[in-house]
C-alpha cells in the first residue's frame, strides 16, 4: 500500500506507515484526504486567476474601443460574451477535453453575454446601491451557466444543481469583488502608466476567475464529481451499459456515460514524481490557454479591424495566430521536457 502521505511503499495489510508511522487505517487518513480536496480545489482556483487575469487584460480595452462608437449596452455585452467564455474553458483545460472546452466557452459566453445585456440595458436607470446587486446578477448569470458544464455529463438534477448553485454564488461575489478592488486600486493609487492599468484591469479578472472556480471546484470536488471508491484492479464498470474500462478512465468507452467509480491510488501506479507531475501540468494548462487566448483574440481582433482595413484585420490575425503558436509549443515543450525526465 502506497502512503499518502510520504508515497512510500508499505506490504499490504499494514496499519501504519514504515517510514512516517502514519496511520493506514484510522483518522489520521482525515489529513491527507483534506490536503488533496484542497490541491483539487486550488487548481481550479489558480486556473480560473490565471484565465481571468489574461483575458481582462484586452477585453476592457476592446470594449472602450466599441464603445467609444457605441453604447454601454455593447460594451457589456461583449465584456460578458469573451469574459464567460474565457472561464467556462477552464474545467476543459484542465481535463484536457476539447469537447468540455468548446461546451464552457459556449455556454459561459452565452451566460456573459446576456447578463452583460441585461446589466447594460437597467444600469443607467440603478442608483449606486443598486449597481452592486446588478453586478451580482451579471456575472451570476454566467458563473450559473458555467457551472452546469460539468454536472451536464453527470445527468443527475443533484450534481445539476449543485454546479449551477455555486457557479452563480461564486460568479456574482467574484464579480463584485473585482470590480470593487479595480476602483480601489484605480482610486487610491491612481496610476498613469499605460501597463500598470491593464495589470490591475488582468488582476481585477483574475479575481473574478478564482472566486467563480474556487466554489465550483468545491461543487466538483465534493457533489458532482463525488465517486464510489472500488478496490477492483482490473477495470470499472460502467453503470449504464455494463463496459468494462481501464482503472484511469473517466469515461466509459462505449457509450461516453461518466464513471462512477473511483479506483484507489494504489491500483493506479502514479508517477512517484508529484511535484514534476504538477508542474507539467501547469505547462500543460498554459500551453492550451495560449492556444484557446489565440482563437478567442484572432475573431475578436478581426472582427474590430475588419471594417476599418480588411488586409490589416487580417495582418492582425495572423500576428495573434503565431504569437499564440509560439507560446502553445513554448509551454508544450517544457511539460514534454519534464514527462521525458520522469519517464526516464
């Protein structure tokens, strides 16, 4: 049995641990299982910083492009449209599923999107107070779309309810929290450069992000992706078609249902490496928000310079394809570099 908490390697049976006397079989089990509910959680928290903070770092300022010919109307909507579609990728990314991927941009684009509408349409009509509980409701409205993306492959109403739930409590808080520390920091601070106001608009993003993903991941962590734990080392069966799959399967490979079976880590033969394995995946996450930052920002550009110059809305796009290319092969290589070496 593999301890879980120094990852050495016990003879089955045994009640504690040979190397840190942790207890196999009693409460002391409690610790480690807080410790990995909080890597889990904290993953997707650190997912949904990063994805907000680079996609608040050019959606404000295509926004005051638009709007500048525009109403306000526009310029929330298209705030919504990219900033839900944006964080309804992350849960794909993690997972490496460009069906889950597509799903979240569409869902959390279309959530954004109508919140954005909505908050656009009332907000020169609500009174200082008001605004706070607009804002709520804007990104409530797309953390709730959001969060139904992964409890949809579940088909339980529980799990439903359960994303849905904290996609909405984390989305409005996150959106309140963000724009409330972005006019703190815009009026305290008051900054000139050209840099540092687009690094507090990314860091007023990345708030939204990890607070909409922290109370999902929560969601995730302990009602929809909850598991029956199996000591079968062979495979697992699939609930509604009976397929036999691999232990590190996710999803059944006859009918696509979910699993609901969790192996034990033991009968898995993870990588030794956990610190390696964590890194690479963090190369691994960037490599595919590079790539999802370069299709999202190549339609958004061309879209903005298609009526201005035709050839340089297409320069533009081809800038930001190869730009995007650049840093998706940059962090692939490194998460490669660093499985070669486990490997090894």
């Amino acid at each position: 049995m593999i301890c879980p908490s120094c990852a050495h390697s016990n003879t089955d049976g045994v009640r504690f641990c040979g190397r840190c006397r942790l207890s196999l079989t009693g409460p002391s089990l409690t610790l480690t299982r807080t410790r990995d509910h909080l890597y889990w959680i904290f993953r997707r928290a650190n997912a949904g910083f990063l994805s907000g903070f680079v996609a608040w770092l050019f959606i404000p300022a295509l926004s005051r492009v638009l709007s500048q010919q525009s109403t306000a109307l526009l310029h929330f909507f298209v705030t919504g449209l990219l900033g839900g579609a944006f964080l309804g990728t992350i849960d794909g990314m993690i997972e490496e599923s460009t069906p889950k991927t597509a799903r979240g941009a569409l869902l959390g684009g279309l959530g954004g999107s109508v919140g954005g509408l909505l908050f656009g349409w009332k907000s020169p009509s609500l009174t200082s107070d008001q605004m706070s509980v607009g804002i709520f409701l804007f990104w409530a409205l797309a953390g709730g779309c959001i969060g139904l993306v992964s409890a949809m492959w579940e088909r339980r109403v529980k799990k439903l309810a359960a994303g849905g739930i904290a996609g909405i409590i984390g989305g409005g808080v996150g959106g309140l929290l963000g724009y409330s520390i972005y006019a703190y920091l815009i009026q305290e601070f008051d900054p000139k450069g050209w840099l540092i106001r687009r690094l507090c608009e990314g860091f007023s993003g990345g708030i939204i992000g990890v607070s909409l993903w922290f109370c999902i991941g929560v969601a995730e962590r302990f009602v929809v992706f909850k598991r029956r734990t199996i000591e079968d080392k062979s495979h697992k069966h699939c609930d509604l078609c009976e397929t036999k799959n691999p232990l590190s399967g996710w999803y059944c490979e006859n009918c696509g249902a979910v699993l609901q079976q969790s192996a034990l880590p033991q009968n898995l033969h993870l990588s030794p490496y956990t610190t390696l394995d964590r890194l690479k995946e963090m190369f691994r996450f960037l490599s595919r928000l590079a790539s999802v930052t370069g299709v999202i920002a190549g339609v958004v550009v061309f879209a903005v310079f298609l009526p201005v110059n035709p050839l340089l809305a297409l320069v533009a796009v081809v800038l930001v394809a190869l730009a995007s290319y650049s840093l998706l092969v940059l962090f692939s290589a490194a998460a490669e570099s660093i499985q070669i070496f486990i490997n090894k």
